[in-house]
C-alpha cells in the first residue's frame, strides 16, 4: 500500500485545522497545512512514525528546507518539493493574486479516468485536491482547474517532467503548474 502525503505551507493554518485524509484499498493520502518549519518537521516525524513513505511538500519550501524536513524524520520518509520551470515560475511570480490552490495526485486504486475532487475553502487560501485515476484524468483535472480560475497547481511526485509538459500544453499554459516530479 501506498502512503502518501503533501504539506502546504501556509501563514496561520495547522496540520489540526488544516488537512484531509483519504483511504483506498491501494493508498494512504494525507494532505496538510503547516505554519512554520517546526511545524512542518513534527508533522514529517509523525507521518514517518506511521509508515508514509513519502512527502511532498509546496512550492514555498526548497531544496534545504525539504531537506531538513527528511533529516527531521531521520531519512524515514523520501521528501521532495514542487519546482516549476523558469517559464512556470514567471508566471507564477506575476499572478495578481494566489487564493485558489489546484493539487492534482495520483491516486492507485481508482478506476482510470476517475477524479476524485476535495474543495478546502479558508480565510488564507483555498485548496482544490484531484486525486486521479490515470494521465488522462489528470489532463482532465488540469483543464477544469485553469478554467475554474484557480490561480496555480501543483502536481504530486508521480509526474517527471514530460508528464507536467503534457499537463502544461494541455491547458494551453493559463495557469502555473509545478510539479513535484
């Protein structure tokens, strides 16, 4: 079984306010939020104590950050960030605003074409979470993302780059997409 999960980071909101939890007979997803990097640390701890295997973490966080994040769980759980492009992050840095989140995962265990859709409004920022049954379905999230006018997205490990290109040509690059791949 696969154990999963994505932290955002964020101003004000904690890992008790901010998360959602899914279950499958293939995989374990949870996603949080976290306010600071002790925070952040505490949470990969826990996730480790209970056997996730990997983290992701936002685009807010960088290489030294997830770094110490992992170190944190003493190497128990692989951790990585969302990067984006130097096209991507110019799109990213001019956004007039960064209210509404797209988080779009690769769930094993639901049916290909699925989209299982998770909306997380707040006072700080809303998150809209596609967990999804194949490529195909993640194309599909992407395209009702940029169209729902979500203002940036994030993509879990399972896409490499050709994948977060297909996803970025697919909604016809309106919105940012980074990608933890």
């Amino acid at each position: 079984m696969l154990k999963y999960a994505f932290i955002a980071n964020s101003e004000n909101m904690t890992p008790e306010d901010y998360h959602w939890e899914y279950d499958n007979d293939e995989m374990k997803f949870r996603f949080y939020a976290t306010n600071n990097m002790d925070a952040t640390k505490k949470c990969a701890q826990k996730l480790a104590d209970e056997g996730f295997e990997y983290l992701d973490l936002c685009g807010d966080f960088d290489a030294a950050k997830a770094k110490e994040v992992e170190n944190a769980a003493m190497g128990r759980i692989s951790v990585a960030y969302a990067k984006y492009s130097k096209d991507e992050e110019e799109k990213f840095e001019s956004l007039p605003k960064m209210d509404d989140y797209g988080l779009i995962v690769m769930a094993p265990g639901l049916e290909p074409g699925a989209v299982k859709i998770k909306k997380m409004p707040s006072p700080e920022f809303n998150t809209t979470i596609a967990l999804v049954g194949d490529d195909e379905a993640s194309i599909a999230a992407a395209r009702d993302f940029a169209s729902d006018g979500i203002d940036f997205i994030e993509l879990c490990g399972y896409f490499d780059d050709t994948k977060t290109k297909n996803i970025i040509r697919a909604i016809d690059g309106k919105t940012p997409v980074g990608s933890c791949g």
